[in-house]
C-alpha cells in the first residue's frame, strides 16, 4: 500500500482550474477566471443577496431573515466596540465585509465538489495584507510618529529595552504571516482530514463483504468531523475579524 | 535499498514527527477548558462574558495544532 500511495488524493480538491483563460499584457501576465474566481464571486453575491433580502422593508417586528442579518451586525458590532473601542466603528465595514466574506466562503466551500477559496493562502495573505497596510498607513496618518510607541512599552528598565523593542517589530511584521496561515491552515487541514476519512469509507466498501461493516467507522467519524468543521468555519471568520479588530485598535490607540 | 523507498520512508517518519504537534495542541486546549472550567465552578456568574474569549482561546490554540497536521499532510500528500 506505502509505495502505491494512497488511492485517493486529497489534495486534488484544491487544484485550480481556469474556466475562460485571460492573458494581459506583453508578458502575458494570467488573469484567467478559475473555479477559484468563480467561488469568489459567488461568495461575494451571496454575501451581498443575503444582506439585501435582510435589508428589505425593514419592520419594526423583525420576521427571521430580518432577524438574521441584525443578528450578524450587532455581533460584528460587539467585536468591534469591544476590541477597539469607540472609534473603530468607522472600520466597521472592512471587519463586517472581511467576515460575511470569509464566512460565507467557508460555508460555500462546504458543500460537495464545490471549491473552498480559503483553503489557498494567496486568498487569505492577501486578506491579512490588506488590515495589515490599513492599520500601517492609517496609524502613520492618524498618529504620526506617536505610531511608532507601539514598539516601545512603557515601563520597560532601559538596558532590556533594545530587545523588547526587536522583539516588538518582529512581532508585528510577522503579524500577516500569522493571520493569514491560521484561517488557510484551518480550512486545508480541515477539508484534507474530511476527504481522508471519505476516503476510507470508500476504501471499504470496495474490500470484501466481511470488511464492508466495518465502513460505518469512518462514515460516524465524517459526520462527527462535519460538524466540527463547521464550528471551525465559524469560529475562523470570527477569529480573523477579532484579531483585525485587535490590530487596528493598535493603529487607533498606540501605546501600552 | 534504492534511494526512492528511503525517501519514502522518511516522508512518513517526518508525518509521524510532525503529528506530535497535534497531541502538544491537545495539551494547550486541555488546560484552556480545564482552567476555565475551574474558574466557572467557582465564579458561575462570569461564565456568560467570557464564553467568547473561551472560543476565541481556543480558536488560536487549536490553529497550532493544525499547523502541525497541515505539515504532516503536506508531507504524506504534497512533497
């Protein structure tokens, strides 16, 4: 079985494939659509459709849909405030926009065959670079050089100081790295374990009649590990908007 | 033994180093659940605020985890 590799591939669900290819420019740059960009674009118009029909006609009694979607903005709400205070509010649209579109393409990579855009970490770095240059820029901005006392914390004896400080920019430079591996890492070690498991279910099945009862086992286990996996597609959005939160409250409150 | 196999054996000795990472996780979120149960028995009326940094802790300990997994599976499927 170990020299003949694992009959089922569980990476295969990850690889792209372009639907219409687009190249631009002399050096023929590839800005073709894939399934990648498709499920994108899905979990943005549905991000969008859901939001419009909670939108709709908004009652005084709130009907379930309704109920939905201010239930989705006062969470997002409450993270906000707490994490950040007051006047993080006016980045309550990136963090609600970062999370109903993480969310939402967790959820839609969750139905079969279908393609989970947050499994690649081109997607999420790029995510994680966008708070990471809003939080530079806008802190830079807003503070000026007063910005850069989140390096240095107060309090500290002097002779250890150097280090503290070293320490403190290494930290926030690696902050994307981290940000944006822990919601790819996530996703892919999720939806490999699932496809594992499908696969030895399959595997079984295949073997002989005495063997076939035994299918049950990782069948129980899929199941189990569905539901698990969708707490973690949750709990990743949430987890990506609270550290955005965190760190753009470091842009709007420098200094410890 | 051609060069081939000994790849292939050491691919999935380092899997199989790599997934202790996992059971280091596991460790980390113990404690969390440990402790915060500790502390819910004796406070019950604080559990409701701090349900939240309970997930979230777990959340960021459990990502660990899957780092280690991610490259044990990186390595048996992947390299």
């Amino acid at each position: 079985m170990a020299e003949a590799g694992p009959a089922i591939n569980p990476i295969e669900q990850f690889e792209l494939s372009r639907f219409l290819p687009i190249t631009v420019g002399q050096h023929h740059y590839d800005v073709s659509i894939t399934n990648s960009t498709i499920f994108m674009i899905l979990a943005g118009a549905a991000t969008l459709w859901l939001m419009s029909l909670t939108a709709r006609g908004s009652l005084g009694v709130p009907g379930r849909l309704q109920s939905l979607g201010e239930m989705a903005y006062e969470f997002v709400e409450g993270m906000v405030r707490s994490a950040a205070g007051e006047e993080g509010m006016k980045f309550f649209p990136l963090v609600f926009t970062i999370f109903m579109f993480i969310t939402m393409a967790n959820l839609i990579g969750f139905i079969p065959y279908s393609f989970t855009v947050t499994s690649h970490i081109i997607v999420t770095v790029m995510l994680a670079l966008i708070v990471f240059f809003t939080v530079l820029i806008y802190g830079i901005k807003k503070n000026g050089l007063h910005f850069f006392k989140l390096f240095v914390p107060s309090g500290v004896p002097i002779y250890i100081l150097p280090l503290v400080v070293a320490i403190e920019v290494i930290s926030f430079l690696s902050r994307p790295l981290s940000h944006s591996v822990r919601l790819f890492a996530n996703m892919l070690a999720g939806h490999i374990t699932l496809n594992v498991f499908g696969g030895f279910v399959v595997m079984l099945l295949g073997a002989s009649a005495a063997v076939k009862v035994v299918a049950i086992l990782p069948f129980a286990m899929t199941i189990g590990l569905d539901a698990l996996e969708l707490l973690v597609a949750f709990l990743q959005a949430y987890v990506f908007a609270m550290l955005t939160c965190m760190y753009l409250n470091d842009a709007l409150h420098p200094g410890h | 033994m051609d060069p081939h196999a000994i790849e292939q054996a050491a691919k999935f000795i380092g899997a199989g180093l790599a997934a202790i990472g996992t059971g280091a996780a596991g460790i980390g979120v113990g404690t969390l659940f440990g402790q915060f149960l500790n502390g819910a028995l004796r406070n019950p009326s604080a559990v409701e605020g701090q349900f939240g940094r309970l997930i979230f802790g777990f959340a960021v300990t459990e990502a660990l985890g899957i780092f280690a997994l991610l490259i044990a599976f990186l390595l048996l499927f992947a390299v």
